[in-house]
C-alpha cells in the first residue's frame, strides 16, 4: 500500500483546499521520507475521508498541502469493535495498541486490572502516554488503510469498563469455551486481560454480568499477541463486515 497521511481536515473539503501539516510531521516527511514540494500524498482525516494533496510547502516549522482530489466519504462502521485492554509494560503496551487497530477495532479503552504492572496515578504521567498512545493509533491507521481513527479511552477499572459496555461485552481466558466459528455481526467489546490474566474474582465478575467466555484453543498466548489475534477470529465469524 502507497504511503498515507493523517492530516486534519474540516468538514468539508475540495480540490483547491490549503491544510497544514504541523512541524512534527513536517520533519516526517521532509526529512525521514525526503518528499519535496511539488510530490503527491495520498491523505485521510481520520474521519472517512480520502483525498490526495500535492505538497506544497514545507520547513522546520510546518508545510502545508493543496487537496488535488477528494474521494467519497466512508460510513463509519455498522457494527464497531471496541478493544478494552489490560495496561501493559512498555513497547508491549504499543504493540497490543498497533495491533488491534491493524484488525479493525473502532474504540480502545485502557484497563487497570488486579494483575496490572502499569499504574498511571501521575496526571502528568498518564497524559504524556495516553498522547503517545494516540500517535501509535495514528500510525496503525496510516499503515493499515483504515480511514477512521479509533478513539483512546483514559484507563478504567473493570467494572467500569463492564458497565460501559453493557451487553456487548466478550471476554478471552483459557476457563472459557471455543470461539464459535460464525457469530451475528453485532456491535462488540473485547476485554483482554494483562499479563498473567483475569484473578478468580474478576471473572466471576464476567460471569455475574452473563458475560461470554471464549477460549482460543489450548495455547496461551502473550497478552500483546491477544488483541490482534482475538479481534481477527471475532471478524472471521461474523464474516469481516465493514
């Protein structure tokens, strides 16, 4: 896939349109990709919209590009997949992000469980990651092709995160029974637990809520592998719907 670019638009654009790029990505595109004024990109707003631009200007302290062609608005998506995943260590954390968005989850939400090793108590702390986390989202989307950014949910108890999702709610752990092989397209939010998964009471919490317990065959997998793996198989039976 041609590479593509995030680039915030308003509601309504058409050819002619001038849009910034901010320094950051300024410097991605200059520097790291060596793409010079006059060069066309291939665009998206985050918002179901494609459209490429010509680059137009560009410096140390931004650019700016003129929209060259402006395709037809995508819907967004009939039946969203949200992703609620335990808080994880590190690049771990980034690579379960990344890969969720890859297979189509259309909201993420962060979850602080009983075996959770990441606590985000400072304000500081927690922003400066939930802001690095949004850019690995942004990344994902431009690699994978998908035209609407997930939105990042600030990190929730399980219960919470439970009353959120009411009864959309499945839930991955070894206790559970096999994946069905073809499931209704319905709107559905996966809770992925940490490493070392779910303790006893919070999966009578599941079962209290009549929430479903799936397993993925006999092998155990990393909780950074899980996110990719569990949303790829819940698109699978439900028949990889838009």
């Amino acid at each position: 896939m041609p590479l593509r670019f995030l680039i915030p638009a308003p509601a309504t654009i058409e050819t002619g349109t001038t849009l910034s790029i901010d320094r950051e990505q300024a410097h991605h595109v200059g520097r790291v990709l060596r793409i010079k004024a006059g060069d066309s990109l291939n665009c998206f707003d985050g918002r179901g919209l494609a459209f490429s631009a010509a680059l137009t200007h560009i410096d140390s302290r931004g650019g700016e590009v003129t929209v060259t062609r402006v395709q037809t608005r995508l819907a967004p998506p009939p039946h969203p997949l949200h992703a609620a995943l335990g808080l994880l260590k590190g690049a771990a954390m980034d690579r379960a992000v990344q890969q969720a968005v890859e297979l189509g989850a259309t909201e993420i939400t962060l979850l602080t469980t009983a075996r959770t090793e990441v606590r985000l108590r400072e304000a500081k702390r927690a922003d400066n990651k939930l802001r690095h986390w949004q850019k690995v989202i942004e990344g994902a989307c431009e690699q994978s092709g998908a035209l609407y950014v997930p939105k990042l949910h600030a990190p929730l108890t399980l219960r919470e995160a439970l009353r959120a999702a009411g009864n959309a709610a499945v839930v991955f752990d070894q206790s559970g029974v096999p994946l069905p092989q073809a499931l209704g397209a319905a709107p559905r939010t996966l809770f992925i637990g940490p490493e070392g998964g779910w303790e006893p009471e919070e999966l009578a919490a599941f079962s209290a809520a009549g929430v479903p317990v799936y397993r993925l065959g006999g092998n155990i997998l990393r909780a950074e592998t899980m996110p990719g793996v569990a949303l790829a198989l819940i698109q699978q039976a439900q028949g990889w719907t838009p």
